[in-house]
C-alpha cells in the first residue's frame, strides 16, 4: 500500500480466509504495549470525509489527494455505495476496512470489490454465516486484494493519514465488541471510527489506551445506548459527534440517553437520520462540518 509501513501482508484463498476466520481464538495474540501514537505525516492538501447517508447502516469514505479509504460499505437490502462512491469521484480503493461481518456494514462489499480496483481489505477476523459474508468473501478472493487482520497497537500509514488500531486486541466471537475501532490522524485533526463497538470495547479500550481524544467521534453502533458510555465520551472528548443511522429506524437509533449525554457535555452531534450526507473538509489544522440538510 503506497506510504504505509511495512507490514506482512497476505493473499488467501477462500478456504484460507474461512479457515482463518473460524478457528482465530481469544489469547491467540501476543500482549502489545500501546505507546504514544506516530506523529502523522505532514498534512498535505486537504482531507474529505463522507459519512453516506445509507439508512440503517455505515458506509464512510476518507478522501485525499494520495489517499481513498473506505470504512464499511452498507446495507445488505440496498444498492447504492457503488453509485456514491463513483458520485464522489473514486476510481480505486487504497484500504476497504469492513469492521465487523454484519450485514449492515458488508452489505455491499460485494459489490464494491467488484467495481473498482482495491489494493487491501482489513476484517476483524470474526466469521458469520450469512450469505451476505460469504458473497464479500467471495469477491475479496476474486479481486486479488491483499488481506490483513489489524489487531490495537498496530500503526500504518495511507498517504498523508496515519491509521491507529485501537481495538481488537483478541476475538471473543462477539461480533459487535470485536468491530475493528480505529483512529485515523490528519494533521492536528483527528476521526475515531467505532464501527459497532459497545460498552465493554470501549472499556477495554480506555485501559489501554492513553491518547484516545479525538476531534470527530462517530459514535458505536449507530447511536445505540450499548455504546459511547459516559467514561467513554469522556475520554474521547470529542469537538463534534457523527452517528449513521436510518430515519425513523426500527431499533431508535439512536437512543435518547445518548442524545441527552452529548447535550449535558454541550458537544455538538450529527446524524444521517436527521442530516442526511455528512462531510467534513480539513486542512489537517482547522475543519468544516458540512450536512445536506437540517442545522
């Protein structure tokens, strides 16, 4: 992957990826030390984030001149994350992290590996057995992309953005609490991305973590009460807020208590359920919050 550090990377077949995937186990990493992050490289140009408006769902483009990441790519019951991408001007994906197997995040994967060209795709490592993984699996085969499972501690480098694993460090088989969460550095200005982390993530996370403030929090599992505890925002003392979520969504996403929490910490906070397509624009020093509709 062009600028990133130098990791082992692997190209696996599918039975190596189910394989992989079904007998990965708690305890099977070694303990990893968490030091003060890397400093970015030089902020150069500008950064564009796209949080996609996808209902009930996550789908999240990170954009430079040298750089396109893809964090999650929609739900399973919709086709709309190829057309969004290419409305965004993508012609090829330098990193695709799927943060965990649920259909709401991999929906499209598919989809997406068959449309453009990806250089490598980080999953957790968890299986599933719905069909919707199985077709990503599938594509990722096909598309010859490299494959890695990033575990917290590890630090890599995608152009001008420098990419913090904060979560996980093993695998429980819980499918939400083993979501990849990472911290993407551009310049002094920062995006953790909880995928849909829940309490006991985040807890895990704070003991081991001791640089977790960030300019932008997209909140864990859309909004949901199981995620963005009190200790958490605390910690993270987030500028702004970003949840994805569906408008008028069957599960009240997102819930009251977390609402209420970020109005008694007066830190703005946005959703796609309300605001339809977030962006935010920085130059790595200062950023603007721009949403398609609402204040």
């Amino acid at each position: 992957m062009k600028g990133k550090k130098e990791m082992n990377k692997y190209k696996w077949t599918i039975t190596g990826i189910l394989l992989s995937l079904l007998f990965i186990c708690a305890g099977c990493f070694p303990e990893q030390q968490m030091a003060s992050p890397t400093p970015p490289p030089v902020a150069e140009g500008d950064l564009i984030v796209t949080f996609f408006d996808v209902g009930q769902g996550d789908a999240t483009l990170f954009q430079t001149e040298e750089a396109t990441i893809l964090i999650d790519a929609g739900r399973h019951d919709r086709e709309e994350v190829v057309s969004l991408l290419e409305g965004r001007g993508v012609e090829r994906i330098d990193l695709f992290i799927a943060t965990h197997p649920h259909a709401d995040h991999i929906g499209q994967a598919d989809q997406v590996l068959d449309a453009f060209p990806v250089e490598e795709v980080w999953m957790s490592g968890d299986s599933h057995t719905t069909k919707t993984f199985e077709r990503m699996v599938e594509a990722l085969e096909a598309s010859g992309a490299d494959y890695y499972e990033p575990r917290a501690g590890e630090e890599f480098e995608v152009g001008p953005l420098l990419l913090e694993v904060l979560h996980p460090e093993e695998l429980t088989g819980d499918l939400n609490n083993g979501s990849i969460a990472v911290k993407l550095h551009f310049g002094e200005v920062s995006f953790l991305m909880m995928g849909d982390a829940e309490a006991e993530a985040e807890e895990e996370i704070i003991a081991r973590s001791a640089h977790l403030q960030s300019t932008i929090l997209r909140l864990g599992h859309h909004g949901s009460s199981t995620s963005t505890t009190p200790a958490f925002l605390e910690a993270v003392n987030p500028e702004a807020g970003i949840y994805s979520a569906g408008r008028d969504n069957e599960y009240g996403h997102p819930h009251s208590e977390v609402v209420e929490l970020f109005k008694e910490k007066a830190i703005p906070l946005f959703g796609t359920d309300q605001h339809g397509q977030i962006i935010v624009e920085t130059d790595g020093t200062s950023y603007e919050i721009i949403l398609e509709h609402g204040e």
